[in-house]
C-alpha cells in the first residue's frame, strides 16, 4: 500500500516538479563544490520595510547584469544565524555570529537557483545584519533606503492590520513567549523582529511600529560606520516623488552598471509602477489621512531619528 501511495504521488505534476527541481539544486550543489566559479559579493539592499526597498529592488533588478530570485529569503538567512540560535534575541546578526561556512553556504544556495554571477538580494531582515553580512562579504554593496518615520510607521501600520500575510510564525514557527499587541488583536509579530521585541508584546500597535522603524534605521546608521563609503549608497524615498530619474541613475553609476534605456524608461514612470499593496498608490504624507492621531502619539520616539536622517518636524 505504501509503494502505491509512492507511485502515485510521483504522477503529481506539483511533486515531480518539487523533485525535478531538488534534483537540479543538488547537480548545481556538486558543480559549485567541485568547481568554485567565482561569485562576486552581493548587492543588498536594506531598509526598514515599508520604506520603498521593494520599488528599488524591482528597478535594479532589471539590469540584465544581475542575478535575483524575485523574493525574499529570510528562511535561508535565518537558518544560517537567526533567533533559533540567538535565543530569540531578534533576526539581527552581528560582526561575531559571521562564520566562513556561512559565506560557502551563501554562494552555493545562490549558485544551486541562480547560476553564477552577481546577486541582488533584498531581504527585510539584513537591515539588522549588516555588520554580519560586510563580514561574510566585505566587497559587497548595500543600497540603503530610508523614509519619513511619520509615514513609514503609518505603512507598516497597514500592513500589520493585514495579519496574518505578513505574520512571522509562516517562517519563525511560534514565538516563545504571549504577544497581545493592541489589546490582544495582534499574537504574532508581522514583518521582522527586533531587538527588545518582547518588550512590545502588550504595546499599542503604533508603538510597535515605530520600534521597528527605529531599531531598523539606528542599526543602518550604526553599520554606516563600518561598511566603507564606497560600499554604501544611501537613498531617500521621498526623492522618488521629485527626480526618480536621477536617484536611480546615481544608483547605477555607483555600482558600476549602465543605466540602461528600458531601466531610464521604467524610472520615468516610477509612481505608476507601484508593487506595493498594502496602502494603494504612493503619496507623501498618508499618515495624516490614515492613522493621523497614533502617529501623533510615537513622534517623541520618531524625532531623535528623523532629526539624523534629515527629516524635519
């Protein structure tokens, strides 16, 4: 009976494409071992959620001299220094948890479903790894974008009252300890972890939010030191509302990559290619329309923040 049930599950087009695929991955896996072709440092791109990294990773990603994967990939990242070897201190990574093990296990798992050559990866979570991910990879770029505390909060706002799409226990598994965020509508963290997490799991859900703003762009600011400024390109989301042009233009000469005229195309009309879809069409200053009276209540967190970003009150 069990050898029928095999049989069967093999006739599954959605199994023999898991296999077929598995198979390939372990091919590519054995090539890479054996051959070691070379592998540029990464590309990554960090930033709070909400704030803009996904239209700058699907600008950049049309260069026809990057490789990505379309997505993000906290599992893999996670599986390799996480909160299930940091004791749910957060999914941040410091200079200390780098291991070279975890460089070879980078470029394998890159090379297994991407072939080789330069990677672009945008993962929420390496905003709060970017000491480890400079150690692992001290060539590498990252493509830092910040946005407006007031109305970044506000999005992340919208999209925790989408719960549970962006809900961790989908990649953590659950968390060890009650969270009843906003009086209980929320247990479960959305988006990614951070540090001092368990501190906020009976907060409001404006508090939450704009502790993850803070402690995303403070681990930004504090890894800006680090990462030599060649390899650091900062870029401000509210600048895609003026010149998107020439953000991404600079973006591009920086990396060394030709600013191509399908990209200078695509950059033209930023604003009507939206991926998001939590808050509907970009605009500047949604939260005085959407959450106006709890953004008013976080400002004392947001200020000190806002003020070293060049933000004004």
């Amino acid at each position: 009976m069990n050898g029928l049930k095999k049989i069967l599950k093999l006739k599954d087009p959605e199994i023999r494409a898991k296999n077929l695929r598995a198979l390939r991955y372990g091919v590519r896996g054995l090539a890479w071992k054996l051959l070691r072709p070379h592998m540029p440092d990464p590309v990554f791109i960090v930033g709070c959620s909400r704030a803009g990294t996904s239209v700058t990773y699907e600008t950049i990603r049309l260069s026809r001299h990057l490789l990505s994967f379309g997505y993000e990939l906290p599992t893999f990242w996670n599986g390799l220094w996480g909160p299930h070897h940091n004791g749910w201190h957060s999914e941040g990574a410091e200079l200390q948890h780098a291991k070279p093990e975890h460089r070879d296990a980078a470029f394998k798992y890159f090379y297994e479903r991407l072939g080789a050559g330069w990677v672009l990866d945008k993962t929420c979570i390496n905003v709060l790894r970017v000491p480890y991910l400079y150690r692992l990879f001290p060539k590498a770029c990252f493509i830092y974008i910040h946005r407006d505390g007031r109305d970044n909060v506000n999005s992340l706002m919208e999209g925790w009252k989408q719960t549970p799409r962006f809900a961790l226990h989908q990649f953590l598994g659950p968390l060890p300890a009650s969270v009843r965020i906003d009086g209980g509508r929320y247990d479960d963290w959305s988006f990614f972890l951070p540090p001092d997490w368990r501190r906020f799991n009976n907060a409001s859900l404006e508090r939450v939010c704009a502790h993850q703003w803070v402690s995303a762009n403070r681990a930004a600011l504090g890894a800006r030191r680090l990462v030599p400024p060649r390899q650091w390109i900062p870029i401000r989301y509210e600048d895609f509302f003026v010149d998107p042009v020439s953000v991404f233009q600079r973006v591009f000469e920086r990396l060394d990559l030709p600013f191509e005229e399908p990209i200078r195309r695509r950059c033209e009309s930023l604003l009507q290619h939206q991926t998001s879809l939590v808050s509907g069409p970009p605009r500047l200053a949604k939260w005085k329309t959407q959450n106006p009276r709890a953004i008013e209540r976080v400002l004392d967190v947001l200020a000190p923040t806002m003020r070293e970003l060049g933000y004004e009150l």
